[in-house]
C-alpha cells in the first residue's frame, strides 16, 4: 500500500525501474540469505558429525584424545574444559558467543548418560560472516547495478511513446491530415499507432465534415435569407396597405423557409460521418414512403412504379438517395414520372428538359447548376445530386445518367449486393 502510494504522480519510466529494481533485490537478498544459512546449516551439522563421533567413542571406551579438545558435560557434571566456559553456556544445542568467541554445543543422551559437548567455531563462523557480508556487498553493487540498467532499458522502450506523445501534441485543427509515424515493429506501440492513426482519421473525417457542412450552410443560406429580408422590408412598407402584396410576400417567405429546410437537410445527409448497418431492404417499400412524402408538395403529378427487388443497403441512406433522384425528376419536367424496379438497379425517369452531354460529367459535383439562366424557381442548390453519388457510394452503389436535351433524362442507381 505504501509502494503504491509513493509511485502515484511517477512516469512509467520511474514505476517500471522501481517496480524490476525491488523485484531484483528480493531475490537477490534471498539468494544470499538462503545461502547463509545453508552454509550455516552445513557448518553447524559438519561439527555436530565430529562431536557426536567423539562423544560416542569416549561414552564407550572412556578415554579418547580428541575429547580433550573438547567441552564435555557429563550429566551436568563438566569432564572437560579446554575453553573456560563452564556455567557460560546452557546445555544444549546451538552456537554460542562467549566473551567473542564461538562455540558449537550438542547435546546427546547415550545409554544414561546426558551427555553436552561444544567445540571451537570461531574461525569457521568469522569465516561464514565474512562471506556473508561479502556477498551483500556484491549484491548491492548488483541492485545498483539493476537499478540503472532498468533506468536504462526502461528509457529506451518508453522512447516511441514519447515519440507518439510529442507528434500529438503537434497535431491540432490546422494539421490534423498529419498522422503518427509507425515503427513497423508488429509490437504493442506499433498496434497502438495503428489505432490512433485510425482514430485520427475518423477524428479528421468528422471535423471536416463539420467544416463543410458550417461552410456549405453559410454559402446556400445567404439567398433565402436575402430573398426573405426584402419580403420583410416589403411587408413593413405596404403589407398592411396591399393584402394581395401581403400573401404574396408571406408566401414567398415560406417558400424561402422551405427551401433553407431543404438545404440544411441535404448538407446534414453530406455530412453524415458515423459508420451505418446495411439490411435487407424492400425497395419497392421505400420507394412507396418517397413518393407518398413528395406527393404532398406535387399535387396532381403521377409516378408510377413499376417492378420489386430487395437489396442489401442501409434504410436511411436508400431513403434520402431515392428521395432525391424522383424530387429531381418532378423538379425538372412536367409530365409523369416512372421509377422502374429491376434486379440489380432502380431507373428514375422523366421527360423533362434533359441534361447537355457535355454537363452530365459535372451534375454530381455540390453547387454545380446547370444553365444559371433558367427559372429561378426550378433550379435547385446544386447539393441534391451531390448527396445523391456520395450516400450512394457509401453503400457501395453506382449512380449512372443518360439525357437527352428536350426529351428527358434517366437516373439508374445500380447496386452491387443483392438480398
């Protein structure tokens, strides 16, 4: 709790140091403890081995030199005292430190006997000591060493993210077509770049999609809103004197406000970035909702339908694209409109006025309109059409035109997935 409190605010560099740096000393203070006493272990029974054996031999025979070498205690009572340390150490197994000095004591019972021995150890344990010490001492150089060497290689494999957290930082609304270098490693960071250069990329569809739609509004906005203002003015003038004046602005003023509605939604179906879910569709079903919407603002104007198909497509795309083509279609002539259902395509075709050879290249282009000089009433925003190829295109469909001028023009929206 205390470690993952002190390493809240560090860098990744400082926790990953840290973080192998203790691992490395626990083991390694592990090692060297594990191995102290395992060479203390093996001292101490080594001694136990000489005592025991010598015990043994003088417990039967009653004589033995090398028991003078030793402490010996016979049921309490002391045999041998080559050391002076009698009433100085308990009598039982263990090591003992008297006046500096260690000792080794054992205690057995053979036969009746309690029989305490203890040997000299002191060179051995100073021996065991210093071993010890040396190897702490070569272990801190070890955690040191550790400890910048995880510095070192933490550092390094950290650089690409500081690489990628500078070049973000670099990257605002004026660059945002700049993207994050990869390493091509096929590691982590190198996914990680992939899927930022990938939310980069929606991020960047998106802002300009806003950028074009704020632009586009601005641009077609600026002519109802004229045309509206001198109605205004108009109104203010002689509305209240004139009441066919009167209807006649507030008609046109509604027409504007129709239009601007027509506007706005067309640059919002433009703009529209967020990815969509195709289904199965009835086209004849859509096509029936299009035409039962444009009938209200065509009165007296047939379309026939003729033929079904179901297609692979998203409902609400298919909707504002088939919208388009048969309100085009009613826009630009005066006679029926027939809207055939096949297969693999849907034809929009109408006897209207037609379309040159040489504009229908540039129909699909946003604000493109043909022949400026014709009725103002009639001609659209030059956006339609443009939402037309781009939602159609979306959906993996083809919009194809023939036209001839003075006999009428055929949409056909061609699809490649079928149900």
């Amino acid at each position: 709790m205390i470690f993952y409190i002190l390493v809240i605010g560090m860098k990744i560099t400082w926790k990953l140091t840290l973080f192998s740096t203790l691992i490395v000393s626990l083991v390694t203070l592990s090692m060297v403890f594990t191995l102290y006493e395992t060479m203390k272990k093996s001292l101490i029974d080594s001694h136990k081995r000489h005592i025991l054996s010598v015990v043994r031999v003088y417990a039967r025979r009653g004589i033995y030199p090398g028991a003078k070498k030793l402490f010996l205690a016979f049921n309490g009572r002391v045999i041998s005292d080559p050391f002076g340390i009698s009433g100085k150490i308990p009598y039982r197994d263990g090591i003992y430190n008297v006046d500096g000095e260690y000792y080794i004591g054992v205690s057995v019972k053979i036969g009746l006997k309690e029989i305490f021995a203890a040997s000299y150890a002191t060179p051995a344990i100073r021996g065991i000591q210093a071993m010890s010490r040396k190897l702490i001492s070569f272990s801190l150089l070890g955690i040191a060493a550790s400890f910048f060497t995880s510095l070192v290689m933490a550092n390094f494999f950290l650089s690409p993210l500081r690489r990628i957290l500078k070049d973000i930082k670099s990257i605002s609304a004026s660059s945002l077509e700049r993207r994050l270098e990869s390493s091509r490693s096929g590691d982590e960071i190198d996914e990680l770049v992939k899927e930022l250069n990938s939310m980069l990329d929606r991020l960047e569809r998106a802002y300009r999609a806003q950028e074009r739609f704020v632009h586009d509004v601005s641009h077609e906005l600026k002519n109802p809103l004229s045309s509206m203002k001198g109605f205004i003015g108009v109104l203010k003038r002689w509305g209240k004197k004139d009441e066919e004046l009167f209807k006649e602005s507030v008609d046109e003023i509604e027409k504007s406000i129709d239009e601007m509605r027509n506007i706005i939604d067309n640059l919002l179906d433009l703009s529209k970035e967020s990815p969509f879910k195709k289904e199965e569709i009835d086209v004849r079903e859509i096509v029936i909702d299009v035409v039962r919407d444009l009938e209200k603002n065509y009165s007296g104007r047939r379309i026939e339908i003729v033929g079904d198909t179901k297609v692979m497509a998203n409902g609400d795309y298919l909707k504002i694209v088939l919208r388009n083509l048969i309100d085009n279609a009613l826009k630009y002539s005066n006679d029926d409109v027939k809207v055939v259902i096949e297969k693999d395509c849907l034809k929009v075709i109408d006897k209207g006025e037609g379309i040159p050879e040489s504009e229908i290249d540039k129909i699909f282009d946003k604000f493109y309109r043909i022949d400026r000089s014709r009725d103002r009433r009639r001609e659209g925003h030059g956006i339609g059409l443009s939402v037309v190829k781009e939602l159609a295109e979306k959906m993996g469909m083809k919009v194809e035109v023939e036209s001839t001028l003075g006999k009428g023009s055929t949409f056909k929206l061609i699809w490649r997935e079928k149900a």
